[in-house]
C-alpha cells in the first residue's frame, strides 16, 4: 500500500505543475475537534478518541504523476508512487519508525 488506507481519502487535484506531486492535509474539522478535546473542551464529541484522518491530494499536473502513470514496469511504477507518497508523509512528520528505516534505505538504493 502506498499510504495506510483506513485512515487516508485520495483526491486528485488539478494544480500548479510546480507544487508537489503529492500533499497530506488533514480535514480542518478533524483536526479542530481533536485539538478541541485534548485542551478539554468538547469532550461530549469525544473526538480525542478518533484516528487521524488525512487526505492524500494527488497534483494531477504535475510531471512526476504522468511518468509514474506511463511507468509499464508495475514494481518501478509502485516504487515512485510510495517514494513520492513518502515524501510528502516526511513534510508532514508522519513518516516514522520502520516506514522512515524502509524510506531512507530505498532513497539510497534509487541514487547508487
């Protein structure tokens, strides 16, 4: 999977072919009830209880996408895709523990 599906919605975007090619958003309603509840209020919603939601916004200008569509080896295709979904998990700070190790061996293994 290139991002944990129980917790991720994808959106396709088209944006400006300079922004990245993928992004992570959390839903602002999520997040105010989550921030909402751990400072104590709102704790009739119980939101602290709820997972993380995000969205994965994919930018469907940008050219990393159109190569990873166009890729016909289908484990270099999956291999960019996580690498780019990666990415934007680490802008994030989202990508850690062994999904960080896997990160940082595969950038080394795609420069040598």
């Amino acid at each position: 999977a290139i991002v944990p599906k129980a917790n991720y919605t994808v959106q396709l975007e088209p944006m400006d072919s300079n922004a990245a090619p993928f992004m992570i958003t959390q839903p602002e309603f999520m997040r105010r009830m989550k921030e909402m509840s751990a400072t104590g209020g709102g704790g009739m919603f119980g939101m602290g209880n709820f997972p993380d939601m995000y969205n994965l916004v994919v930018n469907a200008n940008h050219p990393l996408i159109s190569k990873i569509l166009a890729e016909t080896d289908a484990t270099k295709q999956s291999q960019l895709a996580k690498q780019a979904a990666d990415l934007a998990l680490l802008s994030q700070g989202l990508l850690k523990g062994e999904e960080l190790t896997k990160f940082v061996k595969r950038s080394v293994e795609m420069i040598n």
